[in-house]
C-alpha cells in the first residue's frame, strides 16, 4: 500500500497515510516525468570545502535542485573539485544566486 501523495509505502492492513490523511492505493501511478531525462548544466565547480556548503545551502535556500557531482570525493579530503548541476530551466536562477559567491 502506498500514499498517492507522499509516496510512503505502508504494510498490508493499512489504509490511510499517517502523514498526510489520505487514503492508500495499491500502486503508485507510473507519472512521465518520473521516467524523462533531465539535462543538466555545470554552474560552479570548486573544491574549497567551505564554498561547496556554502552553495549547497544557498541553492537549498533557494529551493533549486541540484546534483553535488564528485561529493563524496571531497568529503575524502581529496582535491577534486565538486561540479554543481543544476536542471536546464534552473541555470539561470542558480546562476545569479551565485554570482555574489565568486
């Protein structure tokens, strides 16, 4: 059982989310998008430790989605920089939140 909503996934017995109040289905709808590429473009690439949470929390901030590409090599203390992608619609937002960073 799943929330239509959420998509928390619920043991048989259940018929309501917790959360969000409503009623569980048995299948979550397979939605378009969930399956369409996204094309993503490099807005910053850095591999100062304090820019890359700088950023993060930034975009966060702004409710720009984004993929952290190399992380979890950074956070290895290796000098690898950290490229931030963001969806094609989004570069140009990101881009001017950013610009007081550099």
């Amino acid at each position: 059982m799943y929330c239509p909503k959420c998509k928390g996934e619920y043991r048989e017995g259940f018929t309501q989310c917790a959360d969000c109040q409503i009623p569980l289905v048995d299948e979550l709808p397979q939605s378009e998008s969930d399956d369409a590429p996204i094309d993503l473009v490099e807005v910053l690439s850095t591999a100062d430790p304090g820019l890359i949470a700088l950023v993060k929390s930034v975009l966060e901030a702004e409710d720009i989605p984004y993929l952290a590409h190399g992380e979890h090599f950074s956070r290895m203390h290796a000098t690898i920089p950290v490229r931030f992608l963001v969806a094609k619609e989004d570069v140009e937002v990101a881009r001017e939140v950013l610009k007081d960073l550099l």
